[in-house]
C-alpha cells in the first residue's frame, strides 16, 4: 500500500507514478501512441527514440517536454479540426 503526500493511505488499486515504465497519448476512441519508455540513466535518454529518463513522482506526472509531445502526437492523430478545441490544463 502506498501513502499519499499527508500520510494517508491511498485506496487500493491506484498505481503509484514511480513504478511507470513509460507514457503514451491515448484517445476515447481506443487510438494509443507509441509509447515513450523510462529510461533509468541520463546516458539512454533519447526523445527522438521516445526513451525518457525522468523521475515522475508518486503521481507519474511527466515532464513538460514529454507532455508536450504527447499532445502533439494526438493531436497528428485526430487532425486540425479536433485539436483546435484542446485545451491547455
């Protein structure tokens, strides 16, 4: 069982980000991206590979860079039309 930031246990069921071995865009409709694997040393990383050493934190989130890329990979996906009503969170 992981516990959260103020000590309390989390639910069951819930990951914890630091076991991630990557990320990928997904979509509702079922599309997924490549998937962009953690890398354990700075030596492998390589974003033209998608090979990300990064250490995500209890919650996985990704670095700026890599979110970045994720949404410019669905956004290729689900075209101009679409992605024009992304929004920024």
């Amino acid at each position: 069982m992981h516990r959260a930031p103020d000590g309390e246990a989390e639910p069951a069921g819930l990951l914890d980000g630091r076991d991630a071995v990557g990320r990928r865009a997904v979509c509702g409709c079922g599309w997924r991206g490549p998937l962009w694997a953690r890398v354990a040393t700075l030596a492998e990383h390589d974003a033209e590979r998608r090979r990300v050493h990064a250490n995500p934190g209890p919650y996985g989130d990704a670095p700026d860079d890599v979110k970045n890329a994720l949404r410019r990979e669905w956004a290729d996906y689900v075209g101009p039309a679409a992605s024009e009503d992304w929004s920024e969170s």
